[in-house]
C-alpha cells in the first residue's frame, strides 16, 4: 500500500529468494524511457548536451568502480562522446526532428551498422541500447535507467533485473527487492551467488521512495520501510556478525553420526571460484553453468577462447562438473539463432539445441577435453534437460569419443526422473535439477511469481522423483547430487540427505548454513524428515499463494 506521497507506509512482503538481511536508503532502477509521440516530446537538453551528460555520467562510475568494470564503463563513456553519432542526431535535429527522436534515429542506424559488421561489434549492440536508453532520457530530463551507481551502500529497488543487470551490479548494493522475479530465476540465482540478500516478487516495491531506509530480509521475503538510522545501523552490524560467525564454518559435509554429504560449488565462471573461496570448505564444484559465459553473445566463442575459459576453472579446482551450454527460455544465447518458439520452456532448449547445432556440442566437448588435457585434471561433463536413456547414451558417446572420462546428465524432466535407472546405466552420474524439475512436474513457469508455492522444493511430488534418482544411484552405486536452489536450503539439506542424495552443490554463500544443518542431524534422523516430507506432513511451506502482498512464499 501507498500514500499519496508514494511513499510505503508498512511493511511488503515479498519473496525471499536469497538469504541475508541488510538495511540502507532505497535507490530505485529507473525503467528504460518510453519516447512520447514525435512532435510532442518536451526536450531539456540539446542532443550534444543529453550525450555530454550521459559520458560524464558514465566516465564518474568508470573512476569509481576502476579495473575491469571501471575499463568496461570507460568504453561506453567513450562511445557516447562519439563526434559521428552526435553529428548523425543533429543532423536529424536540423531536419525537424526534437532531440528525443534524433538520437532515438541515429542510435538505430549506428545499431544496424554494428550488427552488419558482426562478430566483436555486433556484440556491442546491446551496449549501444543502454546509451540509447541514457540519452534519450537525459535529453527528456527523464531519471537515468540502467543500474544505478550512487557512490555510496544502498537496497536496489527495481521491477525486474536481468541477469545482465546483476552481474553488472556495483559493489555498494546491500541487498535487492523486486516486484518482479520469481525463487528460481536467473536473477536470484545470480543474488545467491554474490550473497545479496534478495526479495524477488514483492508487489508494492516500487512504490518505496527514493531514499527510504529499509530492512531487507532475504529468508523470510520481509521489507520494511520507515527505518530510523540508528535500526539500520543495528541491523548491520547484527548482519555482519551472523557473516562473521558463519564464515567462520569449515569441513566437509557430515551428519551428525559421520555420514558424508559432499558439499559442493554452482559456479559460472573462474571469476566465482576467486570469490567464492574453496577454502571456506566446498569439496570441489558440482555444477560450472558454461552458458553464463556466453549470455547475449551474437558470436560464436571458438575453440581456443572457450578452452582458456574452462582451464581457468580446473586449475583453481581440480574437481569439477561441468554442464555443456543450457541455452533457452532465460538463458538467451543469440550466436545459436535458435528460432522463435511459442513455447520455448518446451521446445529446443538445453541438450536439444544439439539436434539444430550438432557442432557446438562437438566444440565444446573437444574444448573441455583439450583444457582437462593442458591442466592435468578430470572433469565431470554433464548434459542438461535430458529427457530420454536414448538422449544420455548419446551424449554419453559423443563425450567419451571426445576424450571426457566422467560422464552424467542432470536430471531435471520428470521423464528422466521416471527412467533414471535405465539412464544411470548409460552414464556414471546424475545431478537433479530441482529448479527446472519442479517447473515441469508442476507445469508451472519458474519465474512465475503467483506460482511460488507450486514451485516450492518441498513438495512431496517433486521429492518423490528424488527419491526415484536417489534409490536409482543406491542400486547403480553411482553418485545421485542434487545442484537446483533447492540444494542451497538449509531446511531442505537433512531431507535431502535422508532421501539417499550424495552431494548437494549451492552457491558459496549458502554452504556454511547447509553444513550446520546436515551437521545437526543423524542420517536416521534425516531419513525420518524424509519419509515424512514425502508423505507431504511436513515442510510443504506454502499453501496454495494468492496474487498480492503478504503471500507466503518458500
Ligand atoms: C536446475 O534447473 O535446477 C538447474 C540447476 O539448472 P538451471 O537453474 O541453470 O536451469
Ligand atoms: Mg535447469
């Protein structure tokens, strides 16, 4: 609810997707401007003026942020203080056009020359589209879009967040808060792993005002408003201490009574394994996301670039299970041109691009055998959204004739769960996919923010197959892992472990909680969660939602 001001007066409740809790002053993403009718845009800079304020802009965050993001923000400022651009506007300008407009014309025809070139500028596109979406709004005096950069901490408020977005994020966000976004999105993976707490689906958010000091709680989805600084203050530094004791949290995974549950790292890159330290106890990587090296790329990586990027990976960690590319629905990758669906969660995604592009396959198998080979390590290679024990056979030939010792698929189409006996006779492993596995169990989009309590991990039919894979595994005496969020929950971790699952692999962030979780109880005791999770007693956490604020959530 809002007061006239815009202001929230009580506290959201959202869900919390992301666990932490962080409070600070509000800063709100603005949307990308919308151009009013030609001819009725009211104008409050010249084009040179709006370009000038948006490399300014950029060029202050660059001296910021400096290293690699400072470099990246640098090129962009760069590229708004272009002359040619500014001279196509106002051009543009001379023949009629007001301000908005011009830039909106010139920034499309510079678009459609980079796309043409292709390959390295072609990927400059989407840069060229936020600097489009700066400028206009600069010269409309509209707020700027795009994430913001304040200079000092504070909670991110925004409808949605691409995974783009977030990657991008500065080091001063203390946590984010969206009305839109649902528990298994990218966007709250991504929170997961940089350990932002995040409130995804919070209906109401965007009515926060600028500048309100908020707590933000990422466990229970809680946001409230009307903050005193002395209770931000408090709230900090009782976050920082729960940080500070959980950091302090080492060793495999255990039971109580000894029984081993590996604990293990989703990862998207090199970059997460220098943050997120191998010492701080993970047992090795159980799910590398190879995709997310290559989102919104227009060009193909090659051979060598994509081997430098894998080795980078087994040398900080000998032990790691590498997923081939998982495009598809939210994770668009357009260098494979995959065509337009009307259903893309059910059409060509994950191992089913192989039947458009058998040769991205072949190359990234060959590249991952090649970095293996260069780093004397053994990676695991899986392959995603395996429907079939005809789909892993193949995969698991094409894999091991490209010299991969360790073959697995990931579990995360019911039909696989229902086979995975037959499945685990082709292959050496399974690595359950809770996020999309509950998604088409329950025919229930996973970033749908209403179907939050269909989506919950606890539900007894999706833990059923679990236990399909995980008793599979037992009589094959091969690994069964689960790598979907639901792995990262410190409620579910017991259970899971009850169920017969070898090895739960989160992102850093969550592990010290899941190895005090599984740590506080007997394999017997977790086997009795299980069986009454099963029975869908317990730990079902959301009854059936409602669309508007206060609904439960997982
Ligand atoms: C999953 O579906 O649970 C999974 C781990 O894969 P992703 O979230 O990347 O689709
Ligand atoms: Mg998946």
């Amino acid at each position: 609810m809002t007061d006239v001001a815009g202001a929230v007066d009580r506290g959201l409740r959202g869900l919390g997707v992301s666990p932490g809790r962080a409070a600070g002053p509000v800063v709100r993403m603005a949307a990308p401007p919308v151009l009013p009718p030609p001819g009725t845009a009211h104008s409050e800079r010249t084009v040179g003026e709006g370009l000038a304020a948006v490399a300014d802009e950029l060029e202050a965050r660059a001296a910021r942020a400096g290293g690699a993001a400072g470099e990246i923000l640098e090129a962009q400022a760069m590229m708004a203080a272009d002359p040619m651009l500014r001279e196509a506007a106002e051009d543009l300008v001379k023949e009629g056009l007001d301000p908005a407009h011009a830039l909106d014309a010139a920034f499309a025809t510079h678009r459609e020359a980079l796309v043409a070139a292709g390959g390295y500028f072609a990927e400059r596109a989407a840069d060229l589209d936020d600097l489009r979406n700066r400028a206009v709004a600069a010269v409309l005096g509209l707020p700027m879009p795009g994430v913001p950069d304040p200079g000092h901490p504070f909670v991110l408020v925004a409808e949605d967040l691409s995974p783009a977005d977030t990657a991008g994020l500065s080091g001063d966000v203390l946590a984010l808060v969206t009305e839109k976004g649902g528990p298994t999105s990218h966007t709250a993976i991504l929170a997961r792993g940089r350990g932002l707490p995040a409130v995804v689906a919070c209906e109401g958010a965007l009515g926060l005002a600028e500048g309100a000091l908020v707590a933000v709680d990422g466990g229970s989805g809680e946001v409230v408003a009307g903050l005193e600084p002395g209770e931000v203050a408090r709230i900090q530094a009782e976050a920082a201490a729960e940080r500070t004791r959980l950091s302090g949290s080492r060793g495999p995974g255990r039971t109580a009574d000894g029984h081993p549950v590996k604990l293990l790292l989703n990862i998207g890159s090199a970059a997460d394994l220098e943050v997120e330290d191998l010492g701080a106890g993970a047992e090795g990587v159980g799910l590398f996301r190879t995709e997310l090296l290559y989102l919104g790329r227009r060009s193909t990586p090659g051979f060598d670039e994509q081997v430098a990027a894998y080795a980078a990976v087994f040398r900080a960690c000998p032990d790691v299970v590498v997923r081939t590319l998982d495009a598809g629905t939210d994770k668009p990758l357009p260098f494979l041109d995959l065509p337009d669906e009307p259903n893309p969660a059910l059409g060509i995604r994950g191992l089913r691009v192989d039947r458009l592009r058998p040769e991205v396959l072949d190359t990234q198998l060959a590249a991952l055998a090649e970095a293996a080979r260069a780093t004397g390590t053994e990676p695991s290679v899986m392959a995603p959204m395996v429907a079939t024990a005809a789909e892993a056979a193949a995969f698991a030939e094409r894999a091991r004739a490209a010299g991969i010792a360790r073959v697995g698929v990931m579990i995360e189409v019911p039909a696989a769960a229902l086979l995975a006996a037959e499945i685990l006779a082709e292959v050496d492993f399974l690595s359950i996919g809770t996020n999309d596995l509950g998604q088409y169990t329950f025919a229930a989009d996973r970033q749908h923010p209403g179907l939050a309590d269909l989506l919950d991990p606890a539900q007894p039919a999706l833990l059923r197959l679990v236990e399909l894979c995980a008793s599979a595994g037992r009589t094959a005496g091969k690994p069964v892992g689960v790598c979907g969020e639901a792995a990262g929950d410190p409620r579910l971790a017991p259970i899971l472990a009850g169920l017969g699952v070898t090895s739960l692999s989160m992102s850093a962030v969550a592990l010290p909680a899941v190895r005090e979780a599984l740590a506080g109880h007997t394999l017997e005791a977790c086997q009795e969660l299980a069986r009454e999770a099963l029975s869908g007693r317990r730990y079902q956490r959301s009854a059936v939602v409602t669309c508007g604020p206060g609904r439960g959530g997982p």
